[in-house]
C-alpha cells in the first residue's frame, strides 16, 4: 500500500521538474494549478501517464478535470482514491 | 419554431403547465412528448432521425452495459453507426429553411453539393451525446442503465435540443432520476439567465449582425479595408453574443423545469491565452473534443515519451482536434482551414510554454494579463477570418484589407451596441459569477431588470428576432 507522502513527494517532484521545469519553485498543496494557469491539459495528461508508470493506476480521461486534479492535494486523493478502488 | 417567438413562449408555458401538475414519474415522459412536438413543429421527419438515433444506440449500449463478451464489437458498432449518420448529413447537407437565409447572407451556403439533404437541427449535437453515451458504457462509468426513456429524454430535451449545450451522461442522466426541488431561489436564477440571454440576443446580437452587409464575405471587393475589418470584427462579435444569449436563454428555460443546463461560455473575451479561448468558448463541445480526442491522442504519445519536449504529442494532437472541430462546423474546405489554423496556434503556445515564458518574469501582472488579453483576442480574431470567409474568397478579403483604406466610409456607430454585451461580460467576469447582479442590493437589482426588460422590448421592435446562428450547425 503506498502512503499519501510517497505519492505526494514523486507527485510534486515530477510536477516541479518537468511540468513547471522550476524545482525551486514554492508550490503550496492546495495552490490551483489548473486554474491559476501553471498547468494545461498536455500536462494533466503528462502527470496520468506519470502516476499509471509510476503506481501502476490509470486514470481514466474523464476525470483528468480541474474538479479532480487542480491542486497537487486533489491529485494525491485521486491517486489514492484509485489505488484503494 | 423559433425559440424567440409567441409561439414558444406558449409552448414553454403550457407544458410548465402540465409538468407541474402530473406526478413526478411521469414528467420525464411529459418532457420527452413534449421535445418530440417540439421537434415535430420544425419538421416532420427530424423526429424519425432522433428516433432511430435513440433506439438503435440504446440497444447497442445495453449489450455494452450488460455484456462481458464482444464488448470492442459492440463498441465499433454504435460509433461506427452514430458517425456514418453525421458524416452522411454533413456531407449531403442543406440548412433548415429559417437559418438558410440568415447564413446565405455571410456566404455560408453550400452551392456545390449535387444531393440536396436537410440537416436536422440539432443533430450535431444530438450525435455527439450519444457517442459519449457509447463511450461511458463501454468504459464502465454509468453507475446504472437508463431506461429507454430517460435515454430519450437525455437527446432529445427540447431546451437543448437544437444547438447544446452537449451534456455529459454522467452528469445529465442523474439529474432526470433524482427529485427535482424548484424554490424561489431557483426561479430567480432561471429569470435572471432568462434576462441575461435576451439582452445578449435581442439588444447586442441582432443589432450587430444586422448591420453586416448580406455579400460582405461573398464580394469582399466591394468593400473598403476599414469596412471588411470592422464587420467582421462585428460578426464574430454578433455570433459570440447570439450563441452565449442562446445558451443563457435556453439554461433559464431548462431552470423552470428544475434541471440544470451546463455553462458553455466564461467570458471568453477577456481570454489569456488560445488555451485558455477554447476553454471559456463553447465549453461543452471543447470538452467533449478534449475528451474524447485530445487526451487519448496526448496520451498515447506521451506513453511513449512523457517529456514535454515530446514533439508528436505537442503538434499532432491539438491539430487533430481542431481539424475535426472544423469537420463538426461543416463542411467545406474553409472550416477544416480555421481547424488546422487554431490546432497550430495552441500547438504553438505550447511550444512557447515548454520553452520560454519571459514575460511572465518581467511584466508586473496587470499589464502582463491586459497584453495577454489584447494579444489573445486580436490573434484569435485573425485566425478565425477563415471561419467566416468562404477559401474561394480569401484572397480578395485579404487584398480588401491591405488596402487600409476608407475611413470615411465606415460606420462606427453600430458599435455602441456592444456596450451592454461587454458590460455584462466585465461585471460577471471581475467577480467571477454570471449571476453576480442577483447579489447586488434589490434596488440596483430594481433599476437593472427595468432597463433590461424595457431595452429588450424596445429593441425587439426595432429588429426582428432572427434565428440562432449556432442551430444552422
């Protein structure tokens, strides 16, 4: 069973690194980052395609929403929502 | 029957009539018989299309739904079927005689075709629906099978029947089970969408496309540079307020029967991006493209490489879905160009993402989102000629507008009627709520429904109501 600090540590790793290509960027847990416009749907598809390589979860296309996945917070409860289902 | 018309306002009235009197079960078929009439009153043979599109795609989910065997058969077959009767339509098509008019006047009539078919009303909306009906069976996420009327009631409900907005199932479908509440409050938010659609309609929308000259995109020539670029500045601007004024108006409709429409606009004007432009325009086909299109595209190169640098999974994807939006819009070769034109242009703005984003560091943010706006909407505007101006007319618009000719003989004066259109846009967008004004203290509420309703009245006389562009789609 993995933990909500391993899925949130790779999570914002990836997010930080390939997505905002910023590692020292501060980014809060509940921060919007669809909304707020950091993130666009290439890179909702990216962190699906991460979390299936990396948890072995897929995410089905309809719930790659700003409903489900606009904080990093959302995106760590999806994943474990998954896993647990 | 024009959704602007006596006729439909006595329509809407008596079935609210009868749905408010027959016991709750029974109001879904009230408003499937209702949708059908509704239907029946703009053709006779329309319905019979809906008809089989309903059964036959019913039939094929239910085997998807309740069947573990020949799932991927069954799967083909429905989409197979639901776009063989697009395609068929869309190819042989003419417009309803009401909407023929009106489109002939921007040259967007189809003179080639030798196979004179009607397009129904309404089915490229219809037909989209059911795929994403198809689509959820076959991935496992309606929670139960809808009866075959509910299944009806979810293509056919009569206040999004004609031009959306497209409801996902999995939203939609629950909404038609589950007990329906219709408070003061309610009502109040479907008057106000009410009123909000026929000012966007009535005092914004029908003054600006009026002013349009019938041949402007048929005979560019004839035309100075400052009139070709101010009209069709006017017709995009018409078109935005006559689909969102449609949209508002038909989600009041729906609000009075308890059942929620979705959005399909959030301000696009004040857009910060091409992105972000086809995430506040016409929302519900934009998402079922993304849906449907974009992220299975996207993901299935990115398996291959997540990188952001991967370019296959940056061009190929958005160009695919903005050519088959173009297809949806018809057609002709000139859509297909504004698809393949709008897919580059978010291609690009991704690229720019992925690469450089230097303004974002050294622009304070005011400034940097008034530019990105400007910078948005002159692209988008631009981008869109395409859209509005047959291929074969291309070249001379664009001879036209390189001229920078004729000041004197423009007519600035018609844009005094964008100003409620945009001050509506401003207000609902600063805070963030379309029914901001419901918020606002009753005596201001007083004054701005009083003027709303006299400006509408008023300008109801002046222009006649024409159809909604949007339904010739």
């Amino acid at each position: 069973m993995i933990s909500d600090t391993v899925v949130r540590k790779k999570l914002k790793s990836f997010i930080l690194k390939e997505i905002l290509r910023n590692p020292a960027y501060p980014m809060k847990p509940d921060e919007p980052l669809i909304s707020g416009g950091l993130i666009d749907s290439f890179s909702v598809v990216q962190i699906a395609v991460f979390v299936e390589e990396t948890f072995g979860i897929v995410i089905p296309d309809a719930e790659l929403t700003v409903e489900d996945m606009d904080t990093l917070n959302q995106m760590v409860a999806l994943v474990l929502n998954e896993k647990r289902s | 029957m024009n959704l602007i018309s006596g006729h439909f306002i006595f329509f809407v009235l008596a079935v609210l009539l009868f749905y408010y009197a027959v016991p709750r079960k029974s109001q879904n078929v009230l408003l499937v018989a209702a949708s059908y009439l509704f239907y029946f009153s703009i053709s006779l043979w329309f319905p019979l299309i809906l008809i089989v599109v309903t059964v036959v795609t019913w039939l094929i989910a239910m085997q998807l739904f309740l069947k573990r065997q020949h799932r991927k058969t069954f799967f083909i077959l429905a989409l197979v079927f639901n776009l063989a009767i697009l395609v068929v339509f869309k190819v042989h098509h003419f417009f309803v005689p009401q909407i023929l008019s009106r489109l002939d006047m921007f040259g967007w009539q189809d003179q080639t075709l030798g196979l004179h078919i009607l397009i129904p009303v309404g089915m490229s909306f219809y037909i989209l629906q059911a795929i994403s009906f198809v689509v959820d069976c076959y991935q496992g996420r309606l929670a139960s099978f809808p009866g075959l009327m509910d299944f009806s009631l979810y293509l056919a409900y009569f206040p999004k029947l004609t031009a959306g907005p497209i409801e996902r199932p999995g939203s939609f479908l629950p909404k038609l089970l589950k007990a329906r509440t219709v408070d003061n409050e309610k009502i109040a938010k479907a008057f106000a969408l009410l009123l909000i659609g026929l000012v966007r309609k009535i005092v914004v929308a029908d003054p600006l496309l009026a002013a349009v000259p019938a041949g402007l995109f048929q005979d560019p020539g004839a035309y100075t540079a400052v009139q070709l670029i101010s009209m069709t500045l006017l017709f995009g601007l018409g078109l935005y307020f006559d689909f969102s004024g449609y949209t508002d108006i038909v989600r009041g409709i729906s609000g009075f029967f308890g059942i929620e429409l979705s959005p399909n606009f959030r301000w696009p004007l004040f857009s910060k991006g091409i992105s972000d432009f086809w995430n506040r325009w016409h929302i519900s086909l934009s998402h079922w493209l993304r849906d449907n299109i974009f992220y299975p595209l996207t993901r299935m190169f990115l398996k291959k490489n997540i990188r952001s640098d991967n370019w296959k999974a940056v061009f190929i994807p958005p160009v695919v879905t903005m050519a088959l939006s173009g297809f949806w819009h018809g057609t002709r070769a000139h859509f297909l160009v504004w698809g393949l034109i709008m897919g580059l242009l978010l291609a690009v703005e991704r690229l720019w993402r992925v690469k450089v984003n230097p303004v974002r560091r050294i622009v304070p943010g005011t400034l940097r989102n008034m530019g990105s706006i400007v910078f948005t909407m002159g692209l988008i505007f631009a981008c869109s000629i395409p859209f509005m101006v047959p291929l074969a007319k291309i070249v001379p618009y664009m001879k036209g507008v390189s001229k920078l000719n004729g000041l004197h003989a423009a007519n600035f004066r018609i844009f005094v009627f964008l100003v409620p259109g945009l001050l509506i846009d401003l207000i609902q967008f600063r805070a963030n709520d379309e029914l901001v004004f419901m918020k606002w203290h009753s005596s201001f509420q007083a004054a701005a429904i009083a003027f709303a309703v006299l400006a509408v009245l008023f300008m109801s006389q002046v222009y006649v109501p024409g159809a909604f562009l949007y339904q010739g789609f």
